[in-house]
C-alpha cells in the first residue's frame, strides 16, 4: 500500500522503532491492524499481511537483527515477521504459568550468550517474567546460566532476586549493545537488572506507564509516570519531569 496520511481513528496500543533506521516506525492499533511509517510518523501504510484482526499487546525489533519484528497478540500467541512488518508468521503460543495461558504485555529481544543462538525473547506477563529462546521451543524462567547446570549435578542453584511476586510486569526496555542491563516497570515502580534479568533492584518507586532507554546510553531513560514525561540519565534513580500538554 502507498503511504498516506491516515486519520488515526482509534488509540495506538504498541509502538516500536528501527534502531538502525531514523524514521521507520510500526505502530499497533488498539481494535487491531498494524501500521508502518517511513517518515517519522508523517505518513502511514497499512502493514501485518498474515495477522489475525486481533488486538497486539506489544511490539518489539529483534536483537542483531532489527528487520525482524516480534508481536504479542492477545488471546493468541507470538508473531514473527521478517521483512520489517510486512508479512507475518506465528512462532509460539502465550506463556503457561500458574496453572494458565497468559497475554504478554511487554516484549524485549535480548543478545545473551546464554541462549540458543545468543537470542533470547523476555516476555512480561500478569503472572511475571518468563523467556523463550529464538528456537521457540518453550517458555522458561530467567536463571542464572549455570543454574540448570547445578540443578543437574544435584547442586543448589546460585541465589537470585528476582521480580516480585504478584506484580505485572507491565513494561521490558532496554539499550541493544547492553543487552545484559534490562529495565522493568512494575506497579511498584521501576525495577533494574545488569545480569540479564536474574537478578533486579528497585531503582524508583511509583508505577511506569511507559518506558523507553536511549540506545546509545543505557542509563538514559526516557517514562510516562504519573501523567508527565519523565526524563532519568542515571538508571532511573532520579528524574526531571515535564508535564504532558493536553489539547484543549
């Protein structure tokens, strides 16, 4: 489809960016439907052939390889494209915890050693965090690398802190050449991790509507918190805000 100016007739649900390309963005709708900018939001074309009319919770690029785009549709499953967005392919179902499938709502693809391939997929659940490798072949629990290894050898597993329990984790953000260092924004507030997500830290409290990390600063992060555009550059320990004008 030709790029035009389009009349946004229902709210954006998930919003991801080309890290390599200025200008290219994907933005969900909330009724379903997928669109594409290649001008900064200027103008848009209608992308997602082989998506389901079901509404996408989250969007995110691949790690290494930013043509690769990942979505999580509601009551469905994962979704791959590998052109950018403009066709589609499932690759797995919603994560299984607790006794039930549930929606992912915050998405990050990470470029860890430990992962088949180095690739994982971080997925923020009502349930909690969980992951699954690029092969797809299941959902997993964020351990330490040598975790199922002392498991195996009938070894107690390294400790960690991980997220709380009973808390949604409600946005995944970070920068991609630190894939180690990942943020989570819970109702809590804003929580850190620097070893791939085994390990977190409160960095501040009070909920995180939305979150995003400069990728050629990790420490510079850019929230919706409270109703104003929140600005930290030291990992969210302390933050400048600036209030969202409304239309009148």
């Amino acid at each position: 489809h030709a790029a035009e100016p389009l009349a946004l007739a229902q709210p954006i649900s998930a919003l991801a960016s080309h890290p390599r390309r200025a200008g290219t963005l994907l933005a969900a709708l909330e009724g379903g439907g997928l669109i594409r900018s290649l001008d900064g939001g200027l103008t848009w074309a209608e992308a997602g052939s082989g998506l389901p009319d079901t509404p996408i919770t989250t969007l995110t690029m691949a790690a290494l390889e930013p043509d690769m785009v990942y979505a999580a549709l509601a009551g469905d499953g994962l979704w791959r494209s590998q052109d950018g967005g403009e066709t589609w392919e499932f690759v797995m179902d919603r994560p299984y915890l607790d006794g039930a499938e549930h929606d992912v709502h915050s998405l990050v693809s990470v470029a860890s050693p430990t992962g088949m391939g180095g690739i994982w997929l971080y997925a923020g659940t009502r349930a909690g965090l969980t992951r699954v490798p690029d092969c797809f072949c299941r959902w997993q629990d964020v351990t330490a690398g040598d975790a199922m290894d002392a498991l195996a050898a009938g070894k107690t597993p390294p400790a960690a802190a991980p997220l709380p329990e009973g808390q949604p984790v409600t946005n995944l953000a970070l920068a991609p050449e630190t894939p180690e260092r990942i943020y989570a924004g819970l109702a809590s507030g804003l929580w850190t991790s620097s070893d791939a997500g085994v390990n977190w830290t409160l960095a501040s409290p009070g909920a995180i509507g939305a979150l995003a990390v400069d990728p050629a600063d990790p420490h510079h992060l850019v929230a919706a918190r409270k109703g104003n555009l929140s600005i930290s550059r030291d990992g969210g320990a302390t933050w400048t805000t600036t209030p969202v004008l409304k239309d009148s």
